[in-house]
C-alpha cells in the first residue's frame, strides 16, 4: 500500500472513532425465561480455524457481539466487550464476537476477512474467542445495524437484544441476572 493510502485508512479510522464516541448507547431489557425463543445457530471458523457451533456452548450463558473492524460504534463499544470477558469467564460467561467483515467491507474470502480481522485482534487486545462470518450469521440474526449484541441464556435462548452501542452498565446488570439463572 502506497504511504498516501495508509494515511487515508488512518484518518478514517479516527474519524470513525471520534464519530462513535458520542453515540447514544442502548439498552435491552432481560425477558422472562417463558417468552424467549431459541438462538439462531451458527457454524463458523475461529482465528485457528476451528470451527464452533453456538449449541457448544449450552448450559452457560453467552454474549454474541456482531461487529466489523471499520464500524465506528463496534470500535467504540469494543473495550466493554475486553472488560465483560475478562470480568465473567471464571464466572461461566463466554463472550464470542463475530466479524462481519467479508460483507461489511464486500470482501470475497476468508483468507480476505482474516487479513483485516487478525492484526485488529492483536492491536485491540482482544482475548476472547473471535469467529469470522460467512454471511450465515448476519442472515440468521437478521442483522440490520452494526453493532449487535445478543445475550443467550443456558438453555440457548435469546434473553436481549442489543442494536447500537451497549449501554455498558445495562450489559453487565443483564449477564450478572443471567448467571443467577443457573
């Protein structure tokens, strides 16, 4: 890449930032273990090329974040993610983040989405478990907006829904609530 390129890419990523950081977060309210339906499942290659189901993880709870490397608000919200895993994984939460990079930056591989998510990974200091998707997960959540973040009770439910920047606070008073589930 030429100097005047990277240039670019770094001004628009602070930019992005900058942008997301004053964005409104949202909140999501817990429902009730009778009215939440089943979690869409998915099937999807992690950084070491492992492939991982949802229902793997039945009988604890798990955070799902949908994001892409250069969505404004997912960069913003991302240190709460770092936080939230680092926080409640000996407490039984999985955090499992799931790049939507291919669709997000119309990219044709996964050699492709790997290339932009990899290096992200390592500069964000993210530790928790990464999945790139395929177009499967985007389609079965009927994502509409980046970011988006569903928590999944332990029987594999949907117990919230989160579209937008979470609320931080919101986030973590939902997954301490769906720990005391067990």
């Amino acid at each position: 890449m030429t100097k005047l390129t990277l240039c670019s890419l770094a001004l628009l990523s602070v930019v992005a930032l900058v942008g997301a950081v004053g964005q409104k977060t949202t909140q999501a309210t817990l429902l009730g273990a009778k009215d939440r339906l089943a979690a869409p499942s998915f099937r999807l290659e992690d950084t070491s090329g492992k492939r991982l189901r949802l229902a793997d993880f039945q009988g604890k709870p798990v955070a799902i974040n949908l994001w892409a490397t250069t969505c404004g608000g997912c960069i913003a919200e991302l240190p709460e993610f770092v936080k939230l895993s680092e926080a409640y994984k000996n407490k039984g939460l999985t955090v499992i983040g799931i790049s939507l990079d291919i669709m997000y930056e119309d990219l044709k591989t996964a050699a492709e989405g790997w290339a932009h998510v990899k290096p992200f990974i390592a500069t964000h200091g993210i530790k928790y478990l990464i999945v790139l998707d395929d177009g499967s997960a985007e389609k079965a959540f009927n994502v509409t907006a980046l970011p988006a973040t569903y928590l999944v009770d332990h029987a594999g439910r949907l117990a919230a829904t989160y579209i937008g920047v979470v609320d931080a606070g919101n986030l973590e008073t939902n997954v301490e609530a769906l720990l005391a589930e067990r």
